[in-house]
C-alpha cells in the first residue's frame, strides 16, 4: 500500500511541475508578445519627446531674441 501512495505521490508532484513549467512558457510567450505590442507605442512616444523639446528650444530661442530686440529698440528711444 505504501508503493501505491508514493507513486501516487510522485505522479502528482511530477504533473505539477509539468503544470508550472507550461504556465510559464506560456506567460513568457504572452509577456514576448504585450512587449512586442508596446515597442511601436514607445517608439512613436520618444519621437514626440523630442518633438516638444524641439519646439520649447525654439520657443526659448525665439523669446530670447525678441527680449534682445525690446531692450535695443528701448535704449534707442531714450537716446
């Protein structure tokens, strides 16, 4: 009776291994596939990131010019 509790045992341990070595093959899979849906997404994200960045450093640049601009056209009206 004991050898049929042991093999009893050992199919249930050996089923369960098999069991959590699927699970994770297939979580792997759909974590392979989530990411592989993402990397567009991140890709078009980056662009904008410097697209915004691009903009505020001409918008930076831009005001900059024109505060040059107000303080000469200022100095020379008082002159």
């Amino acid at each position: 009776m004991a050898e049929v509790w042991l093999v009893i045992w050992v199919t249930l341990g050996l089923g369960s291994l098999i069991a959590l070595s699927l699970v994770g093959y297939r979580l792997k899979k759909a974590a392979e596939r989530v990411s592989r849906s993402i990397d567009p997404i991140d890709q078009k994200l980056k662009g904008l990131r410097l697209e915004v960045s691009a903009l505020k450093r001409s918008r930076l640049d831009r005001q900059r010019r024109l505060e040059a601009r107000d303080y000469s056209t200022t100095k020379k009206g008082k002159q």
